[in-house]
C-alpha cells in the first residue's frame, strides 16, 4: 500500500466567504454563515452519589473537564460549496465506524468534518490513521492517506449529510446529522439534491426520521473508497462536539412534535431504559435493579424494540427515567423539561453526552458510576448508591 501525509485546515482556509447564499449555487468554495457561534454553559449535575468525583471525558480533547463548572463555545455554523472535493473512507485498520476524511486538495482534509481541529486530530490517532515517520533528526506522528486507484466521479450536486458514526449511531445521527438539514432548504431545486451518506445505506431509524421530516430526497450511499463530487454542499456542525439548546429545540419542534405533545398529555411515567437487547453496556444485575425499581413504579422499557415514534412518545410522558449509558438516551430529547433523568454509568466510560443534552433540554440531571466488566462494557449497579441519588431526587 502506498501512502502520503496530508493535514486538516479550516474550511475558512479554502473557501471565500460571501454574504449570498446564491453564490453557493453560482461559485466554487463559497461559504455563508448561517449561525452565529454561541455559548454554552453547563449546569452541575444535581444528584450524585457522595464518591462521584464529577469528571468526565472531554469529547474533542481526551482531557478530565469538571462537570460543576464547564462551558463550551461553538464556531458559527457554515454552508459551503465544494468543487471536487473528494470522500475518502479509509481502510488501513476495519473498525465499525464509517471513518472517512473529506478531501479538498491533494493533501489537504476539513478539519470541520469533525467538528473542529482538536476533534479530527483526536479521532485520526485513535483509529490508526497515523504512523511513525522517521527522518536524520528523529521521528514524527503524521496522518496517513491511503494512494492508488482512481476515485468514482459523482457528476450532479449532493448534500453531504454525515458525520462519523453517523451511519450506525442513533445519537449521532439525531444530534450531529439532522439538524443540518435545516439549511438545505435554502439551495435552490433542494428536494432533488441527493443527500451523501458515506456507508453502505440506511438504517431503519435513518429511514424513519427522514420519513418524518418529510424528506424525500434521493440518498447516494457511498461505498467505495473514493468518490469524488463535481459539487459537493457541506454543512458544518451546529455544535462543537458537544450538544446545544439549538439542536434539542429543532428536533423538539420537526420530529413528531405530534407524538411529543401526545406523550406529554399522557399519564407520567417513570422509567427504566434497558439495553437488554444489545451485546454490550448491559447491567449485569438488572433483575436486582428492578426488583429495587418496580415498587417505585418505574416499568421497563427498550427502546431498540420500538418504532421512532413510539420512543418519541414514551420518552415525553416520562417524568422520572433510570438509564443505562447508550444511545437510546438520545430520546431524552423529547422529556418535559423538569423531568428526572438518572443516569447508570460505567466506570471507564464516564462520556458527559447525556448530561450535556439533559443540561440543555432542561432536565434534572444525575448519575450512578457503576463497576463495568471487560471485554463488553456491561456494568453491575450498586443498589445502595442508586437509592440515594434517588432520594436525592426525591424519587420514592
């Protein structure tokens, strides 16, 4: 395999910015903004466990970032207009995740395609897109790209609609992803753009939500190493790499917003959200957890076994919810704001996405680290830490 080394700029970088939107249609590398960056500070969680150090993974650095006192700003949010900008999924290492870089000169990858700088050259290195190159003065880390066979030409304009993790994750995919799709209905003849989808198709809950949205258009699903776009539209994220009011307000008021009012009228809920259908994160004691859970009126649910509406309109009713660390915690979204949201955590994955999107959405946010067991992840929740978060939360 040949290769050659390239680095990540801004799309600042290659892209002349201009005030009309139009000149996306008419130019090469334009950019407009549509939203201004912002601030966000995040509220402290406010049920905790006394042995809760409050620390947690700072999604784009790796650094421990405090959980009692953290903000974060995002970058104003950008559409642009690519000429041959060029997909490229890498395959030097098989992980499950869609990893691509998106290419606008020979050696040069947006670094926005991951939200900013620090978190692209985070995740390069993590999933082994990097080497050790020696030189007469010692060695240097450098990113890989992979050389050798022509890319497919893609001759008609597409929306690039992806991010990692996008194409199996159905947080990321809520989070990240739809929300961008509010710009594409500034592009003119937009219900015909295809929308670009770096895997090999789509997902029931992708089908679902774009259903939903009332999205029609046609989707290409990139599955070949490179492709290159004639014109490519990119939108960069509303966030940086974290979660913000603006992305939980559009999903609260585009996605089933029917099925969120009818949740909401409905009779409160407590429930406990299970990852019993999944290989891993499981709780090892989830029949204790119940036993503990059920005289205090919380009901199991799973949310990989329901339709997208139906956890929309679950997830609304709830007033008080007890969840195991996944991705069907997306859904929290959809809560009354002053829901309860506790959540079980494994020791070695201690992510701050769900209490990020609790903070924002307005939720009362709380946690249990629990011990987790290796190779799975699953974890084994201590019966006496939950009761006192939940007596914390007033929940008996």
């Amino acid at each position: 395999m040949q290769a050659s080394t390239y680095e990540f700029l801004s799309i600042r970088a290659v892209c002349r910015p201009t005030d009309d939107p139009q000149e996306l249609v008419a130019s090469d590398n334009r950019i407009v903004t549509v939203l201004k960056g912002e601030e966000t500070v995040y509220q402290a969680p406010e049920f905790f466990h006394d042995d809760d150090d409050l620390l947690a993974v700072d999604l784009a650095s790796a650094n421990r970032i405090d959980m009692t006192r953290w903000s974060l700003r995002s970058d104003d949010t950008l559409v642009a207009t690519l000429k041959d900008a060029v997909l490229e999924k890498f395959s030097r290492t098989p992980v499950v995740t869609n990893t691509f870089n998106l290419f606008v000169g020979e050696n040069v990858a947006l670094s926005e395609a991951y939200h900013n700088l620090a978190f692209s050259e985070r995740l390069t290195d993590l999933l082994g897109e990097t080497a050790t190159l020696e030189f007469p003065g010692g060695t240097v880390r450098a990113k890989i790209r992979e050389s050798g066979g022509a890319p497919v030409r893609i001759e008609q304009p597409g929306f690039c609609l992806a991010s990692r993790f996008t194409h199996h994750n159905y947080y990321h995919w809520m989070i990240e992803a739809l929300p961008r799709l509010q710009f594409l209905t500034m592009l003119p003849d937009h219900q015909n753009i295809p929308l670009i989808f770096p895997a090999p198709g789509l997902k029931p809950f992708h089908q679902a939500s774009l259903q939903a949205l009332g999205i029609r258009n046609p989707v290409i699903a990139v599955n070949t190493r490179l492709a290159m776009f004639t014109k490519l539209y990119f939108t960069t994220f509303l966030d940086p790499g974290a979660v913000t009011k603006r992305q939980v307000d559009w999903l609260r008021a585009r996605l089933f917003p029917a099925a969120s009012e009818a949740g909401q009228a409905d009779r409160p809920r407590r429930l406990y959200i299970s990852r019993r259908d999944t290989n891993a994160r499981n709780v090892v004691n989830e029949a204790e957890v119940m036993q503990f859970l059920a005289p205090l009126g919380f009901e199991v649910v799973v949310p990989g076994t329901l339709s997208l509406e139906q956890q929309v309109r679950t997830f609304a009713s709830a007033e008080m919810i007890v969840a195991t660390h996944g991705a069907g915690n997306t859904n929290s979204v959809f809560c009354r704001p002053g829901s309860v949201m506790i959540e079980l955590v494994p020791d070695s994955v201690r992510q701050p996405h769900y209490w990020m999107l609790s903070s924002v959405a307005g939720l009362r946010y709380g946690r249990v680290i629990c011990n987790d067991h290796h190779p799975t992840g699953s974890m084994t929740v201590d019966i006496g830490k939950l009761r006192t978060v939940l007596d914390r939360a007033g929940i008996r």
